[in-house]
C-alpha cells in the first residue's frame, strides 16, 4: 500500500464542505482540518503508485476551493498502535 500525505490549501469559507468532497474521493482514507500554513491535510492510500495521479492531481485538486496542494509519498509506516496489535495476534486474554 502507497501512502501519500497531501496538505491542502483552500477557501477558507468553504473548509468543511471541501473536506467532505475530498473525503468522498476513493483513495482518501482521513481528511483533517488544521491550523498552521495549510488548511486541510488528506491521507491518500492507494496499492500502486500509478494510482496516485488518479486521485491526487485528477480528483482532489480538482475539487472546486482547492486552492493549491503539496504531496509527501511515504517510505515506512512507523505505529506504535500497528505494533502492539502485531505482537498481540493469536493472544488471548
């Protein structure tokens, strides 16, 4: 699975309605509204890295508000959460 980190700037007026939209996309998995420079950040999770211009750039950005995006791919995916349930499998109790 291809992780991509997409922070979004939009219509400051529009967020929640643009958030929803973006949400919609399939290959969005979390969408989340924040402080900071940016305005929303998309969790883009697709199996191949073709994909990824399907959603990002062909969809999301095209999501009317948007305003501007900057994509960050993921290498490796670093949970304590996904850790704990990993060495837990096959415990009981």
């Amino acid at each position: 699975m291809i992780t991509a980190i997409v922070l979004v700037k939009t219509s400051v007026d529009r967020i929640p309605e643009i958030a929803e939209a973006i949400a919609a996309i399939d290959g969005v998995s979390e969408v989340y509204s924040v402080t900071g420079g940016y305005d929303l950040i998309a969790m883009v999770r697709v199996r191949h890295h073709d994909d990824l211009a399907e959603v990002i750039p062909a969809r999301l950005n095209k999501v009317p508000g948007v305003t501007s995006t900057e994509t960050h791919i993921s290498f490796r995916t670093y949970s304590q959460h996904d850790l704990e349930a990993a060495f837990s499998i096959g415990l009981d109790g």
